[in-house]
C-alpha cells in the first residue's frame, strides 16, 4: 500500500489512492472519466470523485481494476474489493 496520503481525499481507503497513476492510465487508454462514466452509467462527478479518492464507487474501481487494468495499489481498494491471500 502507498505511503503517501491523498490530501484531497476523505477518509479511507481513498486517501491512499495515487490519482496521478490512475489519470496517466486513463490517458494512455485513451479514455476519459466522463466516457468511463458513460460506460458504467453514471456521472462524470462519480468517476472523479472515485478517482480523487473522496468516494469509493465499487462500480468505477472494478471497472479501472479489471477493465483498464489498473493495479490494487494504485487504486487503494476499500477491504471488500481486496483479494484474500490464502495461506
């Protein structure tokens, strides 16, 4: 997990996320947040919050984790979207 605290973020998991990353992968995909939003049916506000970390659509992260391939650190995932180590 980043050390590094996402100072615009609310609390949570969000406040670790590194938005910089996740922006550059939007943009090397050649997609938006408003497309990504498109996509998924909800509002460009949404996406953007997701990313800046103030909200934690599950929606948006799944979609960035499994579709644009955007690693879970990157992302800072809340604990139920975390996979489980077996042992």
């Amino acid at each position: 997990m980043h050390n590094t605290m996402n100072v615009y973020a609310g609390r949570g998991p969000g406040r670790y996320r590194d938005t910089w990353a996740i922006r550059k992968s939007l943009d090397l995909a050649g997609v938006t947040m408003a497309e990504v939003g498109r996509r998924l049916g909800l509002t460009p506000q949404t996406v953007s919050d997701t990313v800046r970390g103030r909200k934690n659509s599950r929606q948006v992260l799944r979609y960035l984790l499994e579709e644009l391939e955007i690693s879970a650190e990157v992302l800072s995932l809340p604990d139920d979207m975390q996979v489980k180590e077996e042992a």
